[in-house]
C-alpha cells in the first residue's frame, strides 16, 4: 500500500465531513436566530396590550417555529418584556441524530440565543410623520 493509501486519504474524507457537519450545525444556529428574531417581530406587530397574552403569544410563535430543526431542541423559551421591547431569550441543547448515517449524539451542553425587537404602533408612527 501507499502512503496517500493508508494516511493521506482517510483523514482527508475524515476532515471533509467534519466540516461538512459543522457547516450544518452553523447554518442551524442561525435558523434558531432568525426564527427567534421572527416570533418576536410578528408579537411587536400585534395590537395586544395586556402583557400575559403578548407573553403567550410570542412563546408559542418561537416553538412553532423552532419545532422542526436538524442539530437543535429547544429546552426553554423565555420572553421578557420591558416596554417597547421584547426580548426572547431561547435555550437549547444539541440533539443530533443523522438516520442514514446511524450516527447518534445527545450532549448536556446547551446555549443560549436572544433577540430583542422594539414593539412599535405603525398607525402612531404615521400619524406622527404627518
């Protein structure tokens, strides 16, 4: 056998598909992102003054649309909101599991993303424009 045989290749295919993997776990990190930065776009556009049901609101946009991710799960979504801002804060762990692959990885590790949207009333806006 040659060098490039039994050396060179393998660890070459080894690190391409690591890559590859961390590549998908980057793009992951930023779906959980945008779609937290989405569910607290859309409860800053609602006409929802009491503060409960905004709470509601926002939480259960985040889990719908975080439901579905390769690499994430989310463990906790909490939405705090201090007048006109509302903050989600999303808390995850890793859950990978590749079916084709057979590969298999829970990890206790979790992280944490937040997002703050200013909540504005577009018809005070305009009126103020004007």
């Amino acid at each position: 056998m040659t060098l490039e045989a039994t050396l060179i290749i393998p660890w070459t295919v080894i690190i391409i598909l690591a890559t590859i993997f961390y590549l998908f776990y980057l793009y992951n990190c930023c779906v959980v992102r945008q779609d937290g930065y989405i569910a607290a776009l859309r409860a800053s556009q609602q006409s929802i003054e009491n503060e409960s049901e905004l709470v509601e609101y926002t939480s259960s946009q985040a889990v719908k649309l975080l439901e579905n991710q390769l690499y994430e799960y989310v463990q906790n979504v909490e939405v705090s909101i201090s007048w006109p801002e509302i903050r989600l804060d999303i808390t995850g762990g890793m859950d990978m599991y590749i079916n084709g692959l057979g590969i298999l990885k829970n990890t206790e590790e979790s992280r944490s993303t937040s997002v703050a949207v200013r909540k504005s009333d577009p018809v005070r806006e305009l009126r103020l424009r004007h």
